[in-house]
C-alpha cells in the first residue's frame, strides 16, 4: 500500500508537502522547476517499506471508526414483488448478524494533490473486495430459501455500502495525518520569529524507488522573507542508498545565520570560573603575564566577558566544511570587591573557521578546523599604548585554540537543545552523514519509525 509511504514522507521531510505532476489546482510553478528550491527530501523505498510495516495502525483504525451501515428502503424482487426492509446500525440490531468468513483486499491507489501549496493526500482510489459475506438473520445459521434470497440480497447492498464507508474513512484518515504531520513540520522548523518557508517550490518526483519533495527554504523573520534564487540543485546529486536524503542550499543556512544575528541570538557570555578553565588551557610563562596583565590581580570569579557579533556572519559550503566568517567583539570586565565593575579588555577581530559538523549519540557535534583571527580593535587599559605585542600575540594563540572551540561548543549544545526540543531526540537515526559540498550540504540517513508520533495522532484523532 502506498499511503504508508506516503504519511511516512509526510512525517520525516517536516514539510507542508507537495503536489503531484498532474495533480490538483491551485499549485502553479514557473518552468525551470529547481530555480527557487532551498530544501529538498528524497525519500527512498527501503523507507516507504518500514512505514508500510509500522503505520498499519491507521488502516485498522479506519475499519474501527468507519460507520457500519444504516439501510433503509423498499427493494421489488422478482417472485416475491415488494421487500420492505430496515437495519439500523449492525452493532446495535440485533435481529440480523453478519460475519465477513475469510478475509478480504483492500488496495489504495494514492495520488499526491496540491492544495495550499502543500500535500493533500487523495485516498479515494480505494478497493475493498470480500472473499465472502454471509448474513445470518435472526441468529438462524441455516435458512429457508426464502430467508436464505432475502439474505443474499442484504449481503450484495451491505458490500457496496461497507467499501464506501470503510474507503470514505481512509481518505479522511490519510488527509487528516497529512495536516497532522504538516502541523507537526511548522512547529519543527520555527522558533520563536524565525522559521523556513517548507511550501512547494516544485512539484514532487515519484518514481518506483524513490519519493522526492522541493521546498522553497526561504527563512522568515518577524514575518518577513525573501525568496531565494539560483538554487544548484540537480536530481543527480542525490543517490538512494540510504533510507531518506536531505539537500540544503547555501543560502538557506546563511539566511539562518542572518536571521540568528538580527534576533541578537549570536550573543554570549564567558563567567569567571570558565574564563579560568580557557586561560589554564595554555600553561606558559606568557600566560601567567598576560593573565597578570589583563586582571591586575583581580580573581576569576569577579569577572565575565561578554563575545556577539558585530555584523551578519558570512556562510560558505565547501568540500572541506562549513566555512564561517564573522566579525566578533570580545568585551572582558572585572568586578573589583568595594569597587565600580570596569572593562579591562575589548577586542573586535575577524574570524574565520571550517566547521565539520556530525551527529552521535542524538547530539549535534561541531568540529572545528583552520581557524584565522585577525584583529581589528584591540585596547587593553593595562596596555593603552599597545606596547605589548606578546599580550596580543598571546591572545590570538588563545582564541584560535581554545576560544574558537569552546564558542562552537556552545553553539552545538544550544542547536542540540533546540532540536530536542523539537522532538528529534524521539527518533532513533542510523550512522547519519552530514557531508558539505561546493554551495550545498547533503544530510543522508537511516532509522526507526518514531511510533510514539502515530500514537499522538491516532489519540487526537479518536
């Protein structure tokens, strides 16, 4: 059955979903399908088999919920002219009893229609076909033949009403999951005023081995967003041997990152205690003087420096990483027991780094490479003269080796926090790959279907 493998898209791509080639109205996309595309899922059908397997739930759910039926009327049969008849619900009439004796097939075509500029998932291409039916009126298992005609017939009109109220109910199902799992993607991919823009850029790719969805990627902040252009993106860039692929572009991440600083998120403090863990980092002769230098005396514990960034951080994709290019300002205080605080030291310095980045143990991890610092302010009331080149000198060691890190970590623990919080923690991935290439990242995995998510639905749902 298709429709497993379509919620299960539904659900790992965090989308609002797509619509099909030829699918319904209201979705309308420029000729060059990719021009505009930022994010990109594949989904392939080592996937779709694991959510055929786990979400058989929904199917049963449809049988548990559709309405057995009502009938009413008056029907002219040959020999016996007019049968007037009444059933009420066939759980609570109890002077007719049925039994469906072997089992039967149902099959559901599923097509992918646009509405809203995401997925709607039309189920009503559905199959119901019993093997056989039998009616037992009155509990009597063996009939007349009068009774046995009269059966017969309720059985042939209960067979036609069963397939439209069970099939009625699936395609409800199928449509009520997909805006439950789009409800469930607009929550994953905003916090706060910053969010992607996950409606169709194009319409979907669905081939016998693979599903694959284009999204515009666009980030939005305070409501406000502008659409990306020139995406690189190509099929060919995505193989299918692993369960689900995503395609990041370039500009979705820097868009990130700009949103990030303007929302004043690319901000930080350093305490005391941990300020004295960076400087112990680097135990030399240089260290204990420049340390001496920058306190003059003042314990750890009575300072703090504060680290933001001065202006949008510059991202870049490229086969060795991430590489990121900002301009930082340092700015370290000193709260001298009886005394006013005062700043000591304030820097502002270019900085640029290659970040590869990796996912274990359900927490992201940022490895950084190749860091660069180049000063651009530095003024130390110790040295207002600047005379001191090894303070700097020793500074730049510093932050290049221990600085550098301990900010990425950071920011790793505070993206694992957010994403946790998302829910992503619930999933159980397989050996994840985040691989960087020329403008974009390729994030390629396996796993385990999260079936606490159908749970929510199916309770929410009855």
């Amino acid at each position: 059955m298709q429709l497993l493998g379509l919620l299960g898209m539904l659900l790992l791509i965090h989308t609002a979903a797509a619509a099909a080639a030829g699918g319904g109205g209201g979705c309308e996309f420029g000729e060059f399908p990719y021009s505009s595309t930022g994010i990109v899922c594949r989904l392939t059908k080592p996937a779709a088999l694991l959510l055929n397997q786990e979400t058989a739930k929904v199917i049963q759910a449809a049988f548990r919920s559709a309405k057995f039926p009502n009938i009413t009327g008056e029907r002219s049969m040959r020999l016996l002219g007019k049968v007037a008849y009444e059933l009420t619900n066939l759980r609570l009439f109890h002077s007719v009893d049925f039994e469906i004796e072997s089992s039967i097939d149902l099959q559901i075509n599923i097509d992918l229609m646009c509405q809203r500029d995401q997925v709607a998932a039309d189920a009503s291409g559905c199959s119901l076909t019993f093997h056989k039916l039998t009616l037992h009126l009155q509990g009597d298992k063996e009939p007349g033949w009068l009774k046995q005609l009269f059966t017969d017939f309720i059985s042939f009109t209960l067979k036609f009403v069963l397939k439209r109220e069970v099939c009625t109910e699936i395609n409800s199902l199928a449509q009520m999951l997909a805006n439950f799992v789009h409800d469930l993607a607009a929550n994953f991919v905003q916090d706060q005023g910053i969010g992607l823009d996950i409606s169709l850029a194009a319409a979907p790719l669905v081939t016998a081995t693979y599903v694959e969805s284009y999204h515009k990627g666009s980030v939005w902040y305070l409501n406000h967003s502008a659409a990306l252009r020139g995406s690189v993106f190509s099929p060919r860039l995505l193989p299918a041997s692993r369960m689900i692929y995503f395609w990041f572009s370039e500009q979705v991440l820097s868009s990130l990152a700009s949103a990030a600083f303007m929302d004043r998120r690319l901000a930080g403090t350093i305490p005391g205690h941990k300020l004295q863990e960076l400087f112990a980092a680097e135990e030399s002769e240089a260290q204990r003087r420049a340390v001496q230098m920058i306190f003059q005396g003042t314990p750890y514990n009575d300072s703090v420096a504060k680290i933001w960034s001065l202006a949008h951080p510059h991202i870049s994709l490229q086969p060795e990483g991430t590489v990121v290019r900002s301009l930082v300002a340092v700015e370290l205080s000193i709260f001298p027991a009886g005394e006013q605080p005062r700043m000591v030291l304030y820097m502002e310095k270019e900085i640029t780094v290659t970040i590869q980045a990796a996912y274990a143990e359900k927490k992201l991890l940022l490895h950084p490479s190749d860091p660069r610092v180049e000063f651009k302010v530095f003024h130390c009331t110790a040295d207002p003269s600047g005379s001191e080149p090894s303070l700097r000198d020793f500074l730049q060691v510093l932050i290049s080796r221990v600085g550098i890190p301990e900010v990425t970590s950071r920011f790793a623990e505070a993206l694992t926090s957010l994403m946790n919080s998302k829910g992503l923690h619930l999933f159980e991935i397989t050996n994840p790959e985040i691989i960087t290439r020329q403008g974009y990242v390729l994030v390629q995995l396996d796993f385990s279907f999260p079936n606490h998510l159908l749970l929510d639905f199916l309770e929410k749902k009855f």
